[in-house]
C-alpha cells in the first residue's frame, strides 16, 4: 500500500489489525545488536514504544513477519528497515508530535553500514507480549532491562528472572563488548592503532549510562549504576552510591549508599554515605524491601526490612528482620505493637513485626546497646539546589 498521508498511515494499520490472526503487542522496539560467533554481546534499543503507538506496532510486525503472540524478535535487513521507514514519512512533517520511531528509523537508516570493528551488527525489532514470562534470550533480556531502565515500568513491573543465564559475560571497552577470550589478540590490534584497548570492567550487565540517560538525574561516577536500574526524575547518585538491576528512585532522591536488587526507594529519601539495603538477588532474603516516601538512611546504617512514609535509621545502625527491638511511645514509655503502654520488657518485637509502617526512628542506646523504636518526631527534607536538573 502507498502511504503518503497520516490517514493512509492509519487505514493500513486499520486492515494490519483487523486481521484475526494478528495480535497486538504489549511492547516493541527497534534495536541495533552486537554478536560474535552467533553469540549476542548487547542489543541497544532506542526507543521502546511499551503500551503505546500501536500503530507502528501492527506496522512492524508486518513488515518483520512476524505472527502469533510468543515473545520474540525479528531481523530486519536494510531493505525492510527503508520500506517501514516510508510508511511513517507522513509523519516527518507533523512538527506538533513527531514519532519517536521515525527518527529512531532516521538515525539507524542514516548509521546503517558493514560494520568495521570487532563485532557482527544488524538491526532486530523486539516484541514483548507477555511481561510475565521469564527472560529466555539475551535479546528479550536486553529489552526488559531497557524498558526499566527507560522507565517504561517500575521495579518488579516485569518478569526479569533468568536474566543471569540468558546474557553472556562480556568485556567492557572502549571499542564495544568483546568476548573475553579474545581480548589479548584484540589488544595487540590496537596498539598497533596507537588507540589503546582499554577494558572498563567484565560482567553480564554493562552500565546504564552508555545506554540510556534519565531525564532529570546526575550520575557522578558512570560505574555506579548497572542497564536495568530505575531512576526517578531528580534522582542523584553520588561517586560511592550504588544502583543495581531492576531496582531504583521513585523520584528526587539523593543515593550515597546502596539500593540492591529488587529495592524500590520513595520520593524525597536520602541514602546515606555507605549505608546499604538488602536486596533479594543472594543470601535467601524473600522479602522484597521498599523504602518509603521521606526515609533517611543515616550514614553506614541499613535495612533488611522495609520502611513505610518518613522513616529515619540512626547512622551506623543497621536493622535487620530478625532483630529484637524495642518500642517506645513519644513520652519514652514502653509499648506494644498497637501503641498500648506494657511494662518494661513486653515492648521487645522482632524488627520484622514493624515491617512497612509510617514515621518509625530507629536508633541504638550508647549506654547498653538496645535497639530502640519510636515515633519520628520529624522527616526529613532533601536540599532542592541539589536535585533540579
């Protein structure tokens, strides 16, 4: 079908859809992806279209081939990549919204060469149709920790599980990911270029930044923050924070500790230098801990527990769930878990027992080394110059 209007465009789509075997996707991306041996080493996706633009949906499928509703992805040759480019040129002179996929189309069409370096490169288009599933290939891995890392889900929002045995362990470097059985031999070929080789770590998860950049965010050391890491608008990490995968900042958050895998931090809290959040990637924690809105994590203090609404852990101090703790009302008498005053002793709970609630302060008495809890008479406030980017 000629297309040379934007009701073109949507009749097309209409005749794709009306198809009954035609299934719409719950999310899709165009991705440039790096292999060796037929092995994949990344997929970078510019822009993941999760629950939206489903006219460009219907398009690529058809256009890739595409049928039934399994998870998967498609190579496009650059023979189809410039047939779907002209479908959406209607749109390029739509100046009020421009789709995001044209100029994704533009940029890959305008780049698209044999490639010169170490790695075999192709375009691919990803469809997701069940977010529920666990990850079973490295490009639906890529793609998973892409749509959080483009916050087009939170934490937890999407089936990450098996990520570790779908991706390969990959070295790091300034001329892409190489395999690294094959650094030694790379590494004599560019010295030889007098432009070094320079390995910057080897894992499975390479950094979010050479990614993708949070709108409304600082990341003062680019190692800190692992692809699949959720960060807010006006989240900053600081040289010694820490943000793993599927993990992250609700919104304006200052990080000088660590959120480990699985923990969801609140608005407005502050991760304190060194202090550290159990995460549920090791050790057999099943407790998937969040913290809530207004939290402050004093220095080197942590939880394996989670915190409700302005919640503040007294520095150095670290709670975790099995720990006994003992609770106070705001006059300094001893209570129960509902508040009721009980003699000296019957105040004592697990730390567990408070797990998610409101405005709770947990600090350690010097004098005999009892971990105490009691309201927070106050929450804290996060300074605005450091946090409007």
């Amino acid at each position: 079908m000629d297309i040379k209007t934007i009701e073109d465009f949507q009749t097309y789509v209409q005749t794709i859809e009306a198809d009954e075997t035609y299934q719409r996707p719950l999310a899709y991306g165009l991705g440039v992806r790096r292999s060796k041996y037929g092995k994949t080493l990344d997929v970078f996706f510019p822009q993941i279209n999760y629950q939206t633009n489903f006219g460009g949906a219907a398009i690529c499928t058809k256009e890739a081939g595409k049928s039934g509703a399994q998870n998967g992805f498609a190579v496009m040759s650059q023979t189809q990549l410039k047939a779907l480019y002209e479908k959406f040129l209607p749109y390029k002179d739509d100046k009020t919204k421009p789709h995001p996929n044209l100029r994704t189309l533009e940029a890959i069409l305008e780049a698209y060469q044999a490639p010169q370096g170490y790695a075999d490169i192709d375009v691919i288009v990803y469809f997701l149709y069940d977010a529920d599933q666990a990850v079973e290939t490295p490009e639906e891995a890529y793609f998973k920790l892409q749509c959080l890392s483009q916050r087009c889900v939170k934490p937890h929002g999407i089936n990450v599980q098996g990520v570790f045995g779908a991706l390969n362990n990959v070295a790091w470097t300034n001329y892409g990911p190489i395999f690294p059985e094959d650094i030694a031999t790379q590494r004599i070929k560019y010295l030889f270029t007098n432009q070094p080789l320079q390995v910057s770590h080897v894992d499975k998860f390479p950094y979010l930044v050479d990614y993708h950049l949070p709108s409304g965010c600082r990341i003062t050391s680019n190692s800190q923050v692992r692809l699949g890491a959720y960060l807010g608008e006006g989240t900053t990490v600081m040289p010694a924070g820490y943000i793993n995968f599927n993990a992250g900042t609700e919104g304006h958050a200052m990080v000088e500790g660590r959120i480990s895998g699985g923990v969801f931090v609140g608005n407005h809290s502050d991760i304190g230098g060194g202090a550290s959040i159990m995460g549920t990637l090791s050790g057999g924690n099943k407790n998937v801990i969040s913290l809530g809105e207004k939290c402050l994590l004093g220095a080197n203090a942590g939880t394996g527990i989670s915190l409700g609404f302005g919640c503040t852990i007294q520095a150095g101090l670290y709670i975790t769930a099995g720990m006994k703790v003992s609770l106070y009302n705001q006059k300094d008498q001893p209570v129960d878990l509902n508040g009721e005053i009980v003699e000296e002793g019957q105040n004592i709970v697990k730390a567990m027992e408070l797990n998610g609630r409101d405005k709770m302060l947990f600090i350690q008495d010097s004098r005999d080394g009892r971990v105490i809890c009691k309201p927070n008479p106050k929450t804290i406030e996060l300074n605005p110059a450091l946090h409007k980017n």
